[in-house]
C-alpha cells in the first residue's frame, strides 16, 4: 500500500479543520467521484463546508458552504450522480450536478427532508435490483456469465411491471424511519414508520436484502444494551398514490454473549452490515471501544429449525406440523486488540465463493472486497481480512509539519500529531482515501494481491487486473483506481489481453462492450502516452457521427420494409460491395437542406481525417511507423467499412446542396477528390480483413496525394491532466494543494514531438472536440472538459444551430461516458 499523492489547504490563519468533534463524513461514488465535509472558523463561528472532488484531479475541489446542523451521514446514489447528506437537525439534502458538471453542485429543496430536530444518523438510497457477484473462484472461466454471477435482486420498491422506483431512506435518533419516492423532478412520495426505540440510538447502519426488503440496525452506543435490528418492508400502491411501510423486529445482539473478552471496552463505535448487500445471511462487524484501544468482532445471524422430539419423529410427513425457523445469533471471529479505531471502511464490490480457502484468499492472493481498512489513533492504517480480521497491512503514518500564519507577514512551523480521521475504499477496492485532523487528504494505492510477494507486472497480477477491468466494463463501474496498478510498459500486453477477454464473449454482449472498451483503452493508452488512444477516439467518433448522418437519410418513398430503407441497404453494402466507383453507389435519397448545412462542420472533419489516413498510409504501412495516430485503424475493417459509408453520403448530399459539401485547397485542379478518396479506402477496406498487403499501386497514388491537395493536419486530442498521468514525473509522492492545478509536464514535453500531417495544438480548448469548431489558443468563453478522455468542447450550444440532436447527445456525459468539469476563461486553462 503506497501513498500516490497528499492534498492540502493554502495556507492562510483560518485552515481547514475537520468536522465536529474531529468526526468527517467521507463517501466514494461507483463513478469515481469523493464527498466528504470540513469546517473552518470565521470570526469565531464555525462554518461547514460541503466538498466534492475527482481523485484524478484533486486540486479541482467545490466547496459550498453548508448552513443546517452538523453533518452525520453522506451516501451516494448507484450512479454515482448524486448524493444525499443527514444532519443533527434532521435537514437531508439531495445534491445534484446542474448541467451535468462534476464541479459545480447543488441541493434540491423541493427534494430534500426537514424533520426540524431529528438527528439523522443514516441514509441510503433504496435498491435498484441490479447485484453482479464477483466470483474469485471462476476467474480462469472463459465467459462473463460465469465469474460474474447476476443473482436475482428484488428492487426495495417496484412500480408496476417490476420496475425500480428511485428514492431513499433515512433514520433518526428516535427511530423514525422516513422514506421518499423520487416520482419526478419536483413530485415526491413520502411515507413515514417507527421502530418503536425506547432510548436515543447513536449508530444506525442500511443495508437490502434478495426478497427487496430492507435491514436496518441501531445503537446507543452502550455495550451492555442489545444491538436491535429491524425488517422494513415497503410497498407503493399506484392506484391511490399511497406509500405503506411495515416493520418487523429482528432477534437483537447481546455483545457480551460472545466467547470474548471485553472487560475493558466501554462503548460501541462503530457497527457496519457486511457486505453491504445480503441474501439469507446476515452478518455484521462490531466495533468495541475503550480508553485503551478498540476490538472488532464479527457476528452472523442463522436460521435454525426446530428439532422434533424423538418421539415426533416417527409420524409421517403429512402429519408433522409445519416448524418455525428461527434466528440466533452466533459469534464468528474477533481481532487482536488495537489501538482506539476512529474510522473504518468496508468494500462496495461484492466478493461471493463457496471454497474457504478462496474466502481466506490462500488459493489466488485475490483479496479486493474481502478486507475493511481501519484508520487507528496511533496514526497507521490496517488492512483487516474481513473474516479473520488479522492484519494483512499494516501502514505507519508520518508526523505533518504545519505553517501556520500568526499574524500578517509572520508565519511559525509547527509540529502537530497528525492523525486519521476518516478512511473510505473505492469503488472496486483498489485505492482508499484518508483526511487527518489536519484537514489533509491522502490517496493510497491497495493493489489486489495486498501483502504477496508479486509485483504488478507479474503473470496473476495482470490477470487479476484484466478481471477488474472486464468486471467494470459488465457492470459501468469507474475503473480509474484500477488503472493506478499500471505501470508504462505494461499497456500493451494488458491491451491484448483485455481484447481478447472480451472476444470470448458472445457476439451480442461484444456489441455491448465495444463503446466501453474503447473508452477503456482511451484511459489505458494515456498511461504509456501512446498515440493509439486518438485511434479509440476516432472510432467512438466514427461511430456517433455515423448514426447520425444515417437518420438525416429519407427515402423518396414510403419505407415499408428493411431492405427498402436506404440507410440499412447503404450500410449492408459498405460491408460487402466491392465497388470502388463511388458514383455507382449512389442512393435515391433525400433529406433536408437546412439540417445539412448545420453539419458542414462535421462533414468537413470526416474529410480531412480521411485525407490524413490515406496521406499516412505508406509511412505507417510501408515504413512500419506504427507509432502514429490511426495506425490500428488500417487493420479495422469494420470502421473502413463505416468510412466507405459516410463518404457516400457526403457524395449525395454534395449534389443535393453544393455548400455540404467539404472544401479542399487543390493543387490539381481535375482531381475528384471524394471519388478519389473512396477509391484509396476501398483498396485499403480489401486488404484489412486477413493482413494482407496493400496493394502497391493503392499506396502509391496515396504517397501523391500530398502533391495533388493540401493535407489538412490531425488535431490530436490530449489526455486530461490528471494524477494518472502526473505520477509518471513523480519519484516519490506527488502534493498538491486545494484550488491551484499544476500543469504536466510530461504533456508538456510530449506535445513538443512532431510527426507528418499531425498537428500537436499548444491548448485542447484549440478546437472544439465534438463540434468540429475553430475556437482560438485563448478562448474567451467556457468550455467543458472530459475527466476521462480530455475531450474539450464549448459550455454552451453553438447559436442558431438546427441539428440539437448532436449537441443533446453529449450533454450529461462525454462520448467515452466521463463527466464534464467547467473550465472558466476567467479561471484559465490549465492544459
């Protein structure tokens, strides 16, 4: 476990604190986003603040400030967009992303709950009924249906027809259990139960079972009181519009029942189901505290029946009554005494086997989502199996030198105990964030195989990767904190086996997987610098623009089959026909002129990529320059295929209105430089399918292009600077600090190499990414860029534009799917 890097607040005479009484509410979204709460003095009064950030680019934090009661609990939704926030006050905000921008946030008061004094001391946002298992004993299977297990998972709350209804549950201190249905943006559906708690209860914990029912646990914290566990059903009648919720009590746990010793523990601190979703088996982790330090204990709740007297046990089976199952609670494990815990975290990524060697992890080393992290007083981190609670990993903490400003112009080094108060995993376990007393915020790398003698580049270690990452291509989990266990030279041959990973799986889930893959490769290929990745963002590209020059497509007659619509019959040609004249492919098609018009910039765009290629093709080809945008992309064939297509279409629509159609600068005045170009792809498109050699003939004519025409150079698209690509200059740990980014320069310096045709811009914000638009060095107005991919395009819709569809397309995410972060012209473009 290694420290990636250390964030912290500028240093001014009102620092950033942690929240009351040292206690920080810290959660990780499924989408690689980080919420957690700080607090600063101001004139004497204490202000709470609200802050979410993306671990990849730390330094970009929101803060808000937050004016209710001190904040007790943050949960994120399953997508990982919004998130919920509880308070002593009984305030429970919902927060959202206006405009889809990870850096700007909001809280919606016509969503939110205010139980005016009920302190909330949980929530959580009911089940959607999508559960995948990862099953660490199949991971040499061949097929995604069988490591990865889809188990049925009922919704908390159906409508009907068994869809999921979004909404969320919270628990206060007095037991009251309030649930709301989010119907629509501004409609909610409420409904209220008690648990019928005789004292005030200080710990609260949610988790959802198979059946689509609801568990909940509280405590007051005292060791000598049950632990009480309570059964939510909840049900939604569409006809009345009504919520009805029913409570069933659970045996309670007694934690003085157990084999242990714990005389000198006073209270409990922490209690936690495990996992986070249960099926039959309910198990949960206890945390026993006192003046000397903390012990965890690990209980499980059982169904037993009821034996028969012997005498019984002689009647026949239609005679026996039907027995009554009950439930008890039986110890399983416990730690070795620890120092006091101030925080814990247990994995989101569910962890299923049958073995029990492979649930101890002896068989492959594989331990991400079978161990809890545990923040402890002494200033370590410790790594627990989360059955054997022994420590895997044990991480020892530095003291934090602090400058602290006592008055203006003098400044006094001071030397305070730093100490961990908060711990969160990831979402697939492999990194975990910890923020001190000091307000500090440090990322650690937990790599899969913890405390096991392999390295990353070792044979497991790379397989253990690979299935983390197919694991998040099925289920859309953020894959970023897999990707920190890459190192350079381990791209290609992860690129390999990732592909062929998912070339194994059936035919219609490679067509679902494709656009994720390439979006993967796009982050993986940022890690080595490689140029491939503008080959995965011209696919995706491709792809999208494709789509939708195939829907301005219409017939000038009635379409009333497939083979009729000239779209589907354009298509089906592209991938068979070997015509290479392109006027003889030409449709009886019609569209509308004005919408054209607005996609000349598109047009244009797919020209001059194609030009690129076939100037590029004996450079890469013949010269064997593979270290080159679009060099993969000869080899594909279905994307040349997709070429062919588009290039007809850009053939008619040039006829139909002459300003479609793209412009060229020609030093040939009587070369047709579409049917040309057609011609060149189609000789290539022959050639790609069985690794054939391109035709010499093919490749000389490309070789003259550039004595015929002007060859528009590529805009390469950089990575967004981030830490996946900051810890290649970094020997050591990288700091950073709040509010002010530091440019890479690693990107920096790789932007300086040049290459034929390729045009490397000074700025990504030089043109607009997805509109194809000209937007200057400096541009003066905002733009929004992917976190994921470094796609840069402008905040607002182009003016009087005609085709929304495109600009729609894009707007709650990128093409590869990151979010979007605002990027000021006030602020700057930090590239």
């Amino acid at each position: 476990m290694d420290l990636v890097y250390k964030v912290n607040w500028p240093q001014r005479s009102n620092p950033m604190l942690p929240g009351h009484c040292d206690i920080i509410m810290c959660a990780w979204s499924s989408s690689n986003l980080l919420a957690f709460t700080v607090e600063k003095q101001v004139n004497g009064f204490l202000k709470q603040y609200v802050c979410v950030l993306n671990p990849n680019q730390p330094w970009d934090v929101f803060k808000t400030h937050y004016k209710g009661g001190e904040i007790t609990c943050i949960q994120w939704d399953h997508t990982g967009t919004k998130f919920l926030t509880g308070d002593s006050h009984g305030l429970c905000c919902l927060w959202t992303m206006p405009n889809s921008l990870i850096n700007m946030w909001t809280a919606k008061s016509k969503l939110s709950i205010d139980l005016k004094g009920e302190e909330i001391i949980a929530v959580g946002w009911l089940h959607h009924g999508i559960r995948v298992l990862f099953n660490i004993e199949r991971l040499e299977a061949p097929y995604t249906s069988e490591k990865f297990d889809r188990m049925k998972f009922r919704p908390s709350v159906m409508q009907y027809g068994g869809k999921p209804m979004d909404g969320y549950i919270l628990v206060t201190g007095t037991g009251l259990v309030t649930v709301r249905l989010l119907k629509s943006e501004t409609e909610i559906i409420k409904g209220e139960a008690n648990l019928n708690i005789s004292t005030h209860q200080q710990i609260a914990n949610i988790t959802f079972t198979s059946q689509g029912k609801i568990l909940i646990l509280t405590s007051d914290g005292n060791i000598d009181h049950l632990i009480q566990f309570h059964e939510i059903s909840v049900m939604y009648d569409s006809e009345d519009g009504k919520l009805n919720i029913e409570v069933e009590s659970l045996p309670g746990l007694p934690t003085r029942s157990g084999k242990e010793d714990i005389s000198s523990y006073t209270h409990i601190s922490h209690v936690n189901f495990f996992p986070r979703e249960n099926e039959d088996k309910i198990q949960v982790v206890v945390c026993l505290s006192g003046p000397s330090g903390s012990k965890f204990v690990n209980w499980l709740l059982r169904k037993d029946v009821t034996q028969l007297h012997r005498m019984f046990q002689s009647m026949t089976a239609s005679a026996i009554p039907k027995l009554d199952e009950l439930r008890s609670w039986q110890f399983v494990t416990q730690s070795a005494d620890l120092p006091r815990v101030t925080s814990f975290s247990i994995p989101t990524i569910t962890i299923t086997t049958s073995s029990a060697k492979s649930k101890l992890g002896e068989n492959n080393k594989f331990y991400s989502g079978c161990c809890i992290a545990v923040a402890l007083a002494d200033n370590t981190i410790q790594i627990l199996h989360s059955i054997l609670l022994n420590p895997l990993v044990v991480k020892h903490l530095p003291e934090t030198t602090t400058t602290n400003v006592t008055s203006p112009g003098k400044r006094a080094k001071t030397t305070q105990p730093s100490c961990v108060r908060s711990v969160t995993f990831s979402a697939m376990s492999c990194a975990l964030v910890t923020i001190d007393n000091l307000g500090s915020l440090s990322l650690y790398k937990v790599p899969p195989w913890l405390n096991s003698t392999r390295n990353s580049d070792s044979e497991q270690a790379m397989k253990q990767i690979v299935h983390l990452l197919i694991y998040c291509l099925l289920t859309g989990q953020e894959w970023w904190d897999v990707l920190l266990h890459v190192q350079p030279h381990m791209v290609d041959p992860l690129i390999s086996q990732l592909t062929s990973g998912v070339a194994q799986q059936p035919a219609y889930l490679q067509q679902v997987l494709q656009s994720r893959l390439h979006a993967m490769k796009i982050t993986i290929y940022h890690l080595s610098g490689s140029p491939a990745s503008m080959d995965c963002h011209l696919i995706l590209l491709f792809d999208a623009i494709s789509l939708v020059f195939r829907s301005l497509l219409r017939p000038h007659q009635q379409v009333t089959t497939e083979n009729t619509d000239p779209a589907i019959r354009l298509k089906a040609v592209s991938c068979s026909s070997l015509e290479s004249n392109i006027d003889k492919l030409l449709l009886n098609v019609d569209t509308d002129p004005q919408t054209l018009q607005s996609m000349q910039q598109l047009i244009q765009w797919v020209a001059d990529v194609t030009l690129y290629l076939l100037a590029s093709a004996p450079i890469t080809l013949f010269q064997k320059q593979t270290n080159r945008p679009g060099a993969s992309l000869y080899r594909n064939r279905p994307w040349l295929s997709i070429l062919r297509e588009m290039l007809v279409i850009i053939r008619v629509w040039g006829l139909l209105k002459s300003a479609c159609s793209p412009i060229f600068t020609l030093l040939d005045t009587k070369l047709d430089v579409l049917a040309h170009a057609y011609k060149l792809v189609t000789s290539l498109w022959q050639t790609s399918g069985d690794m054939k050699e391109p035709d010499p003939a093919a490749m000389n004519e490309c070789s003259l292009l550039s004595c015929q025409l002007v060859i528009p150079p590529l805009e390469v698209i950089p990575p967004p600077n981030g830490i996946l690509n900051h810890i290649r200059s970094y020997r050591g740990e990288a700091k950073f600090v709040f509010g002010e980014p530091q440019a890479d320069m690693h990107l920096t310096s790789s932007r300086q190499q040049t290459m034929d045709y390729v045009n490397n811009s000074a700025s990504s914000g030089k043109i607009d990414a997805l509109r194809r638009v000209f937007l200057g060095k400096t541009p003066n107005q905002d733009l929004k860029e992917c976190t994921r991919c470094g796609i840069t395009t402008m905040y607002n819709s182009m003016p009087r534009t005609t085709l929304k569809v495109w600009d729609q397309r894009f707007i709650k995410s990128c093409l590869c799917g990151g979010h979007w972060r605002l990027v000021t012209s006030s602020a700057g473009f930090i590239p």
